[in-house]
C-alpha cells in the first residue's frame, strides 16, 4: 500500500478534523484537571473519529466561483 504524500492532494474532511481535534484536546485537558475519567474516555472517542474520518471517501470540493 503506497501513501500518497504529493502536496497537490485533496485534503478529504480537513476542516471537521481539525475541528474535532480542538474538541478532543479540550476534553482531556478539561478531563485531566476535573480528574474525571469519563470526559478523557470522551476525548478519546473525538480523536477516534476525527482519524476515522480520514479513511471516509471524500466527494468532489465545491468549485469557487470567480465572476
């Protein structure tokens, strides 16, 4: 299996990833300091799917109109 690393690649999902990233991060540091296992294990199931995501088939990016 080759991974395609070429900077011109569709970035599928990119901006619910990055979203759900800062979702996850705030949950286990929020998780962390209230010492509360069941926001961490939150966090973990955020970061889960915003991996997952990655995988998903991405449809076509919407063309800019430039009139």
């Amino acid at each position: 299996m080759k991974v395609d690393r070429d900077p011109g690649r569709p970035i599928r999902h990119l901006e619910w990833r990055v979203r759900l990233l800062g979702v996850g991060a705030v949950l286990a540091l929020a998780g962390m300091y209230f010492d509360a296992g069941w926001m961490v294990n939150a966090a973990i199931g955020v970061l889960l799917i915003s991996f997952v995501l990655r995988f998903l088939p991405g449809g076509d990016e919407p063309v800019a109109d430039d009139d």
